[in-house]
C-alpha cells in the first residue's frame, strides 16, 4: 500500500525571505508566523523577510526555519494534504511534531526558541562540524574513537556523506586521518557549534528543564525518531528523546530506510531547499521525493 511521509530540513538550508510568498497568501501561514513571534517575542518577519545577519545564527536560525516550515505544513493540510509517517532531521524534527500534533504550537514554538538558545550558549568557541564524503560509518566510528579529544559522528545523512562533530583540533585531527585513509574530501561546515556532540549534553539538560513544563499528546500519525530511528507512536518517550537528540548523532539515512521499508514511496520535503531531496537520491532514487519552497512547488502535488 502506498504511503506518504512528511519530512522537514534542518540548520543550514535557511535564507532570508523564505516562506514570504506563503505569507502574503495564506492566512494560515500568516498566524503561524505570528504564534512563533508571540511565543519568542521575536519579530518574524523582520527575522525572515529582511535582509539580517541574525538568521544565521543559531538561536535565530531554529525559530525562523521552524516558522518557515510549520507555516508551509498548515497550508498543506488545509489543502487536504497529509502523511501517514513524519520526520525531520535534527532541527526538523520539531517540524515533524508539529505534523504529528504532539504540542500546542505555542508551546512548539517557545521550545525551540529556547533549543536555539541552549545550543548557543553551550559551546560557544572552540566547536567544529565537518562532512566527510566517500567513507562508511564503520571506518569514519574508527579512526574518529582512535583520535585524541573530542569527536563523534554528528549525522548519518545518506551513503557516502557522514558528518562528524566535536572540538575543533580533534575534529581537524580526525578530517585529516579520515583523508588519509580514503575519504574523497572533508569540507568544513559554517556553524557555530559542535551540535550533535556530547559537548551539548548540557544544553539537553537544559531543554529537559523547559519540556517538563510542557503537555504532549500522542502522536496522531507515527514520527520517527532521530536518536534510534524507531516510530514514536505514544507521547511518553518524547522529552527524553528531545533531550538526548541535542547530543546524539541524527540517524538520518537509517530513518529514511526505515520509512521506505515500511511501505512510504512518496516524500514531501517540507521547507526551505532541497537538502533532503538531494540524500534522498543517494539513498533510494526509486521513491518520489517532492520539495515544497515556494508557492510554485505547489504544483508538484497535483
């Protein structure tokens, strides 16, 4: 039988204006951005729209990429539009509870503005992420447990793209061992933290905290987590697994696979880019991967 699946991107793809056309034409993207901005006391469209330095920055960048792509979801479903199954990777994974309506968006909303925060604050210098291209998990886990200092698988993202995260010279010092032993290139990302490490550990905790205070509702379609890329079918398990995915490695290629195995042969990147679509092709090139961006890719789904 077949299946469709919601998947949302994470930190990276994000660029001013996006969501703007979806703004100036649907009431219902227009609340959301204006429910993110209530819950963050932030101003959204100014952060979105205009042009701004702080929409790299990743206390700024979660919210706005969050807005971006729940305000795309209401359209969808007010179309008529739904999944069976939902996942995001990292950041998007909170684009996929809103799709399985696990929280109230206000509640969404002020949770990853304090997620950004957290992952700001707590290892502010000294971090560094890289993208190794060309080698297996197996030899990338080796040679990064065999490197002295700190650094560990940050994201499964599809064959032959895995990236590792953790202090910065243990993160060179593993980029060049992983060269010399095959790797076709290391390219170093533009972040501003070593996410996904146990060197954020302490902003999970923190998120912990703010999750204790918020009420869950089991989810209406499956999500997959991104810590053990299992279905997530009741609300009990939630909070710990928001808390350990700050510090532990995306399974994102696992949790594709996964959702194919289960029958999905349709995917709707929701957000700004074509990030996942583009893993997607590396992963299985048999199952259709459409992105929604702009207003215009609205007539892929038809």
């Amino acid at each position: 039988m077949s299946k469709t699946a919601f998947i949302f991107p994470g930190q990276g793809s994000q660029y001013v204006g996006m969501g703007k056309d979806f703004y100036d034409t649907y009431s219902e993207a227009k609340e959301v951005f204006a429910l993110a901005g209530e819950a963050s006391g932030l101003d959204m469209e100014k952060l979105c729209f205009e042009e701004n330095e702080d929409i790299n920055i990743t206390e700024y960048t979660q919210i706005a990429m969050l807005a971006d792509e729940v305000a795309i979801l209401k359209v969808l479903e007010a179309k008529g539009i739904k999944a069976d199954i939902t996942a995001g990777l990292s950041l998007g994974e909170y684009g996929a509870l809103a799709a399985a309506d696990v929280m109230d968006l206000k509640d969404l909303f002020h949770i990853i503005r304090k997620r950004g925060i957290f992952m700001q604050e707590a290892y502010p210098v000294g971090g560094a992420m890289t993208a190794v291209l060309g080698l297996d998990g197996e030899k990338i886990n080796e040679i990064c447990a065999a490197t002295e200092g700190i650094v560990t698988v940050a994201n499964y993202n599809c064959p032959g793209q895995i990236v590792i995260t953790g202090e910065e010279k243990a993160v060179a010092a593993a980029a060049q061992a992983l060269s010399d032993a095959g790797a076709k290139r290391c390219v170093p990302l533009k972040v501003s933290g070593p996410f996904h490490s146990e060197l954020l550990k302490g902003a999970g905790e923190k998120l912990g905290k703010e999750l204790k205070n918020i009420e869950l509702r089991n989810p209406a379609i499956p999500y997959i987590s991104n810590v053990n890329a299992t279905d997530v079918t009741d609300k009990a398990p939630i909070k710990e697994l928001l808390q350990n995915q700050v510090s532990n490695s995306v399974c994102w290629q696992q949790t594709i696979e996964k959702m194919i195995a289960d029958g999905v042969d349709t995917f709707i990147e929701i957000g700004p880019g074509k990030t996942l679509s583009g893993f997607m092709r590396k992963i299985n090139k048999d199952v259709k991967c459409i992105n929604i961006d702009k207003i215009e890719d609205l007539e892929k789904l038809s």
